[in-house]
C-alpha cells in the first residue's frame, strides 16, 4: 500500500486547464456557460491536490518510523554482538587455561608414571636378588638335611652305622677315637670278645622300584600341585594313610585334630611337670599327665597339643604324637611342592613321599621312636 502511495505521489493525475474563449458574436451565451463551467472545474482540482499532499506526508512518516526501527534494530544487534564478542573472548581464555593444565597435568602424570616405573625396576631387581639368595640358601639347607639324616640313621643289626658305633670297629681303628673312656681296660675286653664271638654280617641294601600307578599319580598332581582332596594322588593317601592314621578312639577330638593339621594350626608342645590343662573344655576331655585325650588310655603324656587359638591344651601320648607328627610332616613336604620351595628331580620328591607314607604306616601300626 505504501508503494501504491508513492507510485500515486510521483505520477500525480492530470488536471485539466481550461483555456478562456473568445466569444463570438452569435453565441453570447456560450461563454457564460463556459464561465460556470470553470467554476466549478476548480473545486476537484484542490481535493485531489489536498489527497497527494496528505499521502505525500503520511510516506514521508512511514519512512522515519521504519528507520528509526531499523536503527533501533541495529543497536541491539551491535550490543548483542558485543556481548558476544565478550563471551567468546572469556570462553577462549578458559580455554587456554584448561589447555594449560592440561599439559601440566600430562607432564606430572608422565613424571609420575616414570618414577612409578623406576621404583617398581628397583624393587624387582631387588626381589630378584633375594629369590636368588633364598633359592641358595634353600639349596644349601637341604644338602644339610640330607647329611643330617645320613648321619643321624639308627642302627640296625642289619645295617650298623660305624660313626654312632665305634665299638663295633676292630680294636686297632677304636683306638684313634677321640674322647675319654671311664674303664679302657673293660672296653677293650668287651671290644676283644666282640669281635672274636660276632662274626661281621654283609651291608644288606633296600631294594626299591616305582609302582607306575603311584608314580602317575604323583606326576599328574606335580603339573598343578594343590591341597584339595578331589585329586587322585591326595585322595588315595587320605584313604590309605591320613585317614587311619589320624582315627584315635575320641571321634570328635579325632576329626578336629585332623583338620587343625590340614590348616596346618596345630601346635604340639613338651608338658612341663607343674602345667594343668588350660581352656574351657572339661578336664577329662583334655586328658592329663597320665591319660592320653586321644585314646583314653592310661599313658604318660609328654606332649599336648593346641588345636589352633582356641587355648584349650590336649595331652597325647608318644605314641599319638608320633602319629599326628607323621601326618603333620607329609603335610608340610607336599606344601612345600606345591610353593615351588623343593627344586629336585620328580623321581626324588615321589620316593621322599613314599618315604613319608611308609613313616604314617609305621606310625599307625603302633610303631615310634624310643625318644618320643
């Protein structure tokens, strides 16, 4: 509409003028007429004058209104921008910050991870040395062990040892011994009449092969040691010699016993002549100095046992003893295995097993050490 208007404004419609005549003579009424008529061809003229004048105005206002609107557009968009300009400005300054840390915190991780590192170099090296060392010391500790057992087999008819007999030597090697006699002439009577009555006996040797079942066995649970009894190896050993060995007259100390021994927290200790059984069970489930709690049986009782931390003390007797130490050594060679600690070869370690067993046996046939 506002175009239509200035369309209207520019090309103004054309208003007619009208031109006087010259009156003629014959015609004398023609020019008054004219007269009226441009009379009243004036009034037109002027409104439509008035109606361009009024549009021309109502444009002119048109154009300052949208131009102050226009202005007052732009302002706001200039402040937006503005603040925009700002908001850019700080978010590039947090970034550059954040950035910043960043770095830092890359460097002190890198550092960090470095020491980490060199730290973790230095205690394994470290650890290294001491498996090493631990690893000869183990070596060394089993060479002695073995010749402590050399040394410290009792003699037999069979097989005497030499070194703990010295009197069953010939009298002309008896007689570098070191150490003092109370009667030489005595020990040297009963030297002569030894060796002219006894006549010297061939060393006779133990004979040995492997049972191949038994041998698997052992084999099979060397590749992947373990406690557990579900095993084939563990499971005919508990059958044939933990089991028994281990089945005392008392049921339920009998079954506590063995467990204590499996967790390996039992502990056996030498009976003072003065001691009292301590704990909360009743003293004749504990035994004493002269019954043993495992049989019921009158015996002297040099040992008690402490079934892990619960104080209460059980008296054995030798022979008890000897059974649950038997059981108690099988026990601690198989952990021993099972840590890696015994580095020998697997023919070694199964006889040192069968040799653990054969001790069960004998232990729970009645069979101990004069000592015990």
């Amino acid at each position: 509409s506002q175009v239509s208007l200035e369309e209207e404004s520019q090309n103004p419609p054309a208003v007619g003028h009208w031109k006087p005549l010259m009156p003629s003579k014959g015609d004398k009424e023609e020019p008054e007429s004219g007269r009226q008529d441009a009379g009243g061809g004036h009034e037109p003229q002027s409104t439509e004058q008035l109606n361009v004048s009024r549009l021309r105005s109502s444009s002119v206002e048109i154009r300052e209104k949208g131009s102050e609107f226009l202005r007052d557009e732009l302002h706001k968009a200039q402040k937006e921008l503005k603040l925009k300009d700002k908001e850019c400005e700080r978010l590039s300054k947090v970034r550059e910050q954040l950035e910043q840390e960043l770095e830092e915190l890359t460097a002190s991780l890198f550092e960090e991870a470095h020491k980490m590192v060199r730290e973790a170099n230095t205690k394994r090296a470290a650890a290294e040395k001491q498996l090493r060392e631990a690893r000869g010391k183990i070596d060394m500790l089993q060479a002695e062990v073995t010749a402590l057992k050399t040394l410290v087999i009792t003699s037999t008819p069979s097989s005497p040892n030499w070194e703990l007999h010295p009197q069953l030597q010939s009298p002309s090697k008896a007689g570098f011994r070191k150490g003092h006699g109370r009667n030489k002439s005595t020990s040297s009577a009963m030297v002569s009449a030894a060796s002219q009555h006894v006549a010297p006996e061939p060393v006779s040797r133990e004979c040995k092969e492997v049972d191949s079942i038994l041998f698997a066995e052992f084999q099979a649970w060397k590749e992947s040691p373990t406690l557990d009894k579900s095993c084939s190896f563990l499971d005919r050993i508990y059958r044939e010699d933990v089991g028994p060995c281990l089945d005392f007259t008392k049921q339920e100390l009998s079954e506590l016993v063995r467990v204590a021994v499996e967790q390996n927290t039992l502990t056996i200790e030498p009976v003072a002549s003065h001691t009292v059984p301590v704990g909360k069970v009743p003293a004749e489930e504990c035994g004493g100095p002269k019954k043993c709690a495992l049989s019921g049986l009158p015996r002297t009782c040099k040992h008690r046992i402490m079934l892990g931390d619960s104080g209460n003390y059980y008296y054995i007797s030798p022979s008890c003893r000897a059974r649950i130490t038997a059981v108690c050594n099988f026990f601690t060679y198989i952990r021993y295995i099972q840590q890696g600690l015994v580095r020998q070869d697997v023919e070694l370690m199964y006889w040192e097993v069968m040799r653990l067993r054969r001790d069960m046996s004998l232990a729970k046939l009645g069979f101990y050490p004069s000592e015990m």
